[in-house]
C-alpha cells in the first residue's frame, strides 16, 4: 500500500535483482487475497500490524534457517555435481580444459566453449565462473534457442514501463543482472542477425540501453558463451556475423565427446546413481557387470545427458535390463546399416559389372538378414517363437541363420 511502488510490485522487483533472496511481507492489509498473492510471487513470509516482537524474530529465524538448509543443500548437490560434478574432470582430456578454464578465469575475456550436446558445456561455464574472483557475483543463464528474437531482447536487455503492450513496470535485463558477475549465452549459434549486432555493440562499448529507454547502462560483465554449431562454417555461409564471431572467439574451449573420455565413466554413474536415489527415494543399486561392459562400448551419442537420463531411468524404474536391451539394440541397428553400406558400396564400387538381378538378389538378402536378426534378439534367440513371428519353419530359420551368419551377442 505504499505510494508509487506498493509492496508486491516492490517484491517483484527484489526477486528480479536477487530470485534466492527471502523476502518475509510486514503490512496493515491482512486480506486473503493479498497474502495468496504475496506468496505466489515468492515471499518467504507474511505478517500484519500490529505484531510482537517476539513474532517478527521468530519469523525471521525461521527463514534464515530454511535459507542455511536450501545453501547446505545446494552445497551437497554441487558436491555430489549438480549435472555430473567432479566426474566430469576425470579423464585427461578434461583436465586440460579445467587447466585452461583456470588460467583465464581472473582475466575478463570472452570464452566461446564449444562440443556435442550434452557434453557438458553448461558445467564448464559454471566452474569457470566458479574459479574466478566474480565468484560472489550471479552467474546468470540465458538459452538462446528458447525465446523468439523479441522475447530474447527484452529478456537480455530489459525495458522500461510502457516499452510494449503489456510492459507495466520496469524490468532489469539479465546483463544488468549479471553485473560483475558472468552471463552464460547458450546456443549462441541461434541468435538472430538483429541481435547479433546488439550484442556486438555490447560487447564493445560495455553499455546499452533498456527497451524503451534512452538512458545508457553500463555493466561489468564476464561472456560466456556455448554452442554446439560451427560457428566458422555459419560465419562462411553468411548467417554469423564475423566480427562477433572474433569477439567470441577470444578464448576456445573444446569439449571432447564422452566416448573419448571414458575413464568419466564409472565416475559419473557413481554420482548420478547417489543423486538420483536421494531424490526418488529408491535403493541405490550395485550395478551388474554387463551394464558396465555395455557402457564401454556404446557411442553416447547424447553424452553425459544421455548417461545422466539412463541412470535416472533404472534408479526410478528398478531395472537395468531396460537399459542394456536399448544398447543392444542400437548396437544391432548400427551394424545392420554398416553391413548395408558396405553392400551398397561394393555394388557402386562393380557398377557396370553386376546385372541387375545380382544387385536386387544382394539388397534384399541383406534385408532379410537385418529383419532375422532384429527377431531374434525381440525374443532373446529363442529360435522357435522367431519362426513363429517370421511365418517360416524352425528349420528354415535355422538354415537363414546359418546363411546369414547370425550369431547370438
């Protein structure tokens, strides 16, 4: 009820420069809607005049011990790694890029960290930041790829009241809320050329202005930035702009895939595995050696995302054998179209010297290999209920699968 900005709107405005800050609402209006309305936009507490003393600091003890327990918390998940921790530093590959991070981590140049999805780049800007004296500075996330380019702008730089429909109050934009602290852009690569060039003025001048606004803000901020695109080649093809390419580009990181650095491994299925239990409740289980062969040989294609997500699945489901037969499946799938390669090859390589009928007689031969085989691993070889499925003989089964040189594996 205070003039000009009331006290909601001054919350607001509090959780906007600080979201983890606890904010206990003291106010006359003892209304239900107002207190709905309060704790919904994130106040940790509400009192009404008159009040004891004796109310306001227990209140307040109470918040600041729910506040220690959510740091101790937060302390433990970073320790356990948050996405994979201390794991993801295992193998030499990683501690040559952790060596590089600390080596330009007191410095104030732009760092563009590069690999595959899922590698980890998140948590490289993380112990980045986290290694640097903007330690006690907001580390601040913005995806580039989830908002539209206007979204994007107003949500990288802010706005003033009145800027657009809708725009009732001013709002702080995440530069100004990274000051002196880092901002993390992921997906660079999907920023359009209208930002690109905001960003590069920004980048240049340290300054810019809120939407709506004309008065200049200067920052202090740290640029972090991810993607998984060449950038290069997008520079070549015209849609990245080289000259924030080169602002970019100061310091490159590159992040190895997880199949190049397996010593992770073991590691990461440890962490996962405790985190995992302790969110869902579940027994931590003592993993059987052939989901542990089976890691050592599949690709990761989706990295430590998509070894984090198996390991949430068995945690959750209770089983490992959902894990190992997806494995499998892949590994078949893959070999099936390698060996189908390798006939198209050949027949491209002998073009000309093999007629048509050879050609037709070689494809679907290899055709019919993949199907057999795929059936008998659906019913883990047994030989009888995959003829059934087939629509063949057991004993024309059995001679397709000498002819094809199937083996169980």
């Amino acid at each position: 009820m205070m003039d000009g900005l009331d006290g909601l709107q001054t919350l607001e405005r509090i959780h906007e420069a600080d979201p983890a800050l606890p904010v206990v609402m003291l106010s006359v209006s003892g209304k239900a809607s107002t207190i709905v309305e309060a704790m919904r936009l994130g106040a940790a507490d509400y009192l009404t005049k008159p009040f004891e003393e004796d109310e306001l600091e227990a209140t307040l003890r109470n918040v600041l011990e729910r506040r220690a327990l959510l740091e101790e918390r937060d302390r433990l998940v970073n320790e356990l790694g948050g996405s994979s921790g201390g794991a993801i530093w295992a193998s030499p590959a990683m501690q040559r890029v952790r060596s590089l991070l600390e080596q330009v981590a007191d410095t104030d140049v732009t760092v563009l960290i590069h690999g595959e999805s899922g590698v980890g780049k998140e948590v490289a800007a993380r112990t980045l930041h986290g290694v640097s004296t903007r330690v006690r500075r907001n580390f601040v996330k913005v995806n580039c790829a989830a908002l539209p380019t206007d979204l994007l702008e107003s949500e990288l730089f802010g706005y003033e009241k009145g800027a657009f429909t809708g725009a009732t109050h001013r709002k702080q934009g995440k530069f100004e809320l990274a000051h002196r602290g880092t901002i993390f852009l992921d997906e660079i690569g999907e920023m359009s050329p209208v930002l690109q060039a905001k960003l590069l003025a920004v980048l240049q001048d340290s300054a810019f202005a809120r939407l709506g606004g004309n008065e200049e803000i200067k920052v202090d901020v740290r640029v972090v930035c991810a993607t998984n695109r060449h950038l290069d080649e997008m520079v070549k093809e015209g849609s990245f702009r080289e000259d924030l390419y080169f602002r970019l580009n100061v310091v490159n990181v590159a992040l190895p895939p997880l199949r190049e650095r397996r010593e992770e491994i073991a590691q990461l299925v440890d962490r996962f595995a405790t985190r995992f239990s302790a969110r869902y409740d579940r027994p931590r289980p003592d993993f059987g050696e052939r989901l542990m062969r089976s890691f050592e040989r599949y690709p990761f294609p989706g990295n430590v995302r998509e070894l984090e997500n198996m390991i949430k699945r068995i945690i959750v489901l209770e089983n490992e054998d959902i894990i190992i037969d997806e494995i499998a499946r892949y590994g078949q799938g893959e070999r099936g179209e390698s060996r189908l390669r390798e006939v198209i090859d050949e027949i491209a390589a002998n073009a000309g010297d093999l007629p048509l009928r050879e050609v037709g007689r070689r494809a679907a031969l290899e055709a019919e290999r993949e199907a057999i085989d795929r059936v008998l691993h659906h019913t883990n070889w047994n030989r009888k209920q995959a003829a059934k499925l087939l629509g063949v003989s057991y004993k024309t089964l059995l001679h397709k699968i000498r002819d094809c040189g199937l083996e169980p594996g």
